[in-house]
C-alpha cells in the first residue's frame, strides 16, 4: 500500500538561475517506458479504470488533486525489483515488485529531486512524491527588473548611477558613472584640453576654461585655445604671442576685425603702448609690432597711427 505522507511547509532559500536551454519553460521528464497506468497498490480492483500518466515531478494539482499525493509512476509489468528502478531525482522511491506490478513510496520530505526546470530551486520532494521548487531570483548586484528564462537571467536594467561596463551580468552593474573614465554611460571619459578643467558630478561632466582662455570652438578634446580680451596675442596669421591685436571668440564684421572661423582677431586701440623689446607702433597691416631697430626717429609713426 501506498504509505501516506502529509504535505511538508518548506522555506526554500533563494538560488540564482542556473544555465538553461532554449528560453522556453521546462516541461517535466518523463520516464522510458509509457506511462499509462494506475496505482497498484493491494487490493486493488481487478478492473483498474481509467490510467493517468504521470511523470517523476508532476506536481499534486496535476496529478492527484491540490494538495494532494501525487501517483506513482506505471512501469507496465516486473518479473523481479529490479524491473522498478525509478531515475535519479523521483521523489518515489525504487520500488518492489509485486503480483508482476512495480509498487512505489514516497520519496522522504526534503530528499532533492530534480523537477527539470532552470528556472526554479532549490528542488526537493514534499513527502507526498511531489518534486517542489521556488522560482529562482532574477537578481544581479546594482541591478533588477530581470525574468529568469530557461536558467538564464534577462531584462536586467541597471540602478540608477551604475552601469554594466564589462557586458557581464554575474557581477551586475559593478562601475558607478560618475568618474573620469565612466561619467554618465560606460567608458565615456570626462576630460578637458589644454587651459581647463573637468569633474564628473552625478553622472555630468562639467568642463570649465582657466581664465583669460575661451572654449570657442566648443571642442573640449582641444581645451580652451583662445586667449579671449587679451591684447597682443595675435596677428594677421592667427595666433601669436608676439603680434599686437587682440583675440575674441565668435565672428565680427567689424572695421579692423580679422576672422577665423571660431574666432576673430581685432586691430589693437592701443598702438603708442610699446611691447617689451619692441618699437611702440603697431603695423595695422600684419598685427605685428614694427622691430626694435626702426624706432629711433620714430619713422614709423605716421605709417602705425596716421589717418
């Protein structure tokens, strides 16, 4: 006779997903032979009735009922106990043969089984031949939202400030966005050229010039290149510390104004203020100071300021 065994309450502690298959929910194993019989237990009618296969895992509600026991497998007819080895992982255990028919009990509560889904764990028999498991958690660190499908976790997005910057999501979302190197998204660096600065705050990279210089060109990657306001940084060909206008950011159409894309450089107002090692006249065709030997006599002030 089939022994009774009363349904078992189990905390079932929390497993990650285990590598699965093909993404679809696990169906439960069935056994070599047909399963189509009943339990042949003693005293049973000569005439068994209706058969309901079962297969090692089926849970109660499938097979005898909520709540209730589940039936043991049909192994068709035995000649000895060795025609009722049950695979690995049943939660019945081997059983006997009897009058030519396989006689099974329960596997013990809490023995493992194997109810062959990835998705759920840790698995073990309820004592009533029952194969239980809780849905594994789809969990990663700094991460959620995630399915378990077929052992795998999917859908995971990352928390807020953290990303998954090494594609693997055993470790989760392992870096926080808010460094030099990953500021806002993965590998995305927070820098600034020459005569600037940069910090990433809360995942925003805030890039400033060091004064006089000015970002003209909005190209952080080359810093701040233009030494806006200041007088005698530049001439006809760009710039240059030694040449006598001054440089803005922007274009101008301006008299004396000469553009360079970004930027424009501007005949200097103050050509009687002489540079160091320099005549005082400032030649308002090239932006060059005139050279130190052609300021005796002061030969150059009616080409410099004149009308």
């Amino acid at each position: 006779m089939l022994r009774p065994a009363a349904m078992l309450a189990l905390a079932l502690a929390t497993a990650a997903c285990a590598q699965g298959g093909d993404g679809s929910e696990a169906s439960h194993g069935a056994y070599e032979e047909s399963l189509t019989g009943n339990n042949h237990s003693s005293g049973a009618d000569d005439d068994p009735g209706p058969t309901t296969a079962v297969s090692v895992g089926d849970d109660a509600s499938t097979a005898a009922g909520d709540d209730g026991p589940a039936m043991p497998p049909d192994l068709g007819t035995c000649v000895d106990d060795g025609d009722c080895e049950l695979p690995p992982g049943a939660c019945f255990q081997s059983g006997t043969c009897e009058g030519g028919m396989c006689s099974f009990e329960p596997a013990f509560a809490g023995d493992p089984c194997d109810d062959e889904d990835p998705c759920t764990g840790p698995d073990i028999c309820d004592g009533a031949g029952n194969c239980v498991g809780e849905p594994s958690p789809c969990e990663a660190p700094h991460a959620s939202g995630g399915t378990c499908q077929d052992g795998l976790c999917m859908g995971l997005i990352c928390d807020g400030g953290w990303g998954n910057c090494n594609g693997d999501w055993v470790d989760g979302c392992e870096i926080t966005l808010d460094s030099s190197e990953h500021c806002g998204t993965c590998d995305t660096p927070c820098e600034a050229g020459d005569h600037a600065t940069a910090s990433c705050n809360a995942g925003v990279c805030e890039q400033a010039c060091e004064a006089p210089w000015a970002n003209c060109d909005d190209d952080w990657s080359n810093g701040c290149e233009i030494p806006e306001g200041v007088a005698n940084q530049c001439d006809i060909d760009g710039l240059n510390p030694d040449g006598c206008w001054t440089p803005y950011c922007g274009q101008s159409a301006a008299d004396g104004a000469t553009n360079f894309g970004t930027w424009f450089c501007m005949e200097c107002s103050t050509c009687h203020v002489p540079g160091a090692g320099q005549c005082q006249w400032c030649d308002h065709t090239s932006g060059r100071w005139y050279p130190a030997e052609t300021c005796p006599c002061g030969a150059y002030e009616d080409l410099a300021c004149g009308a």
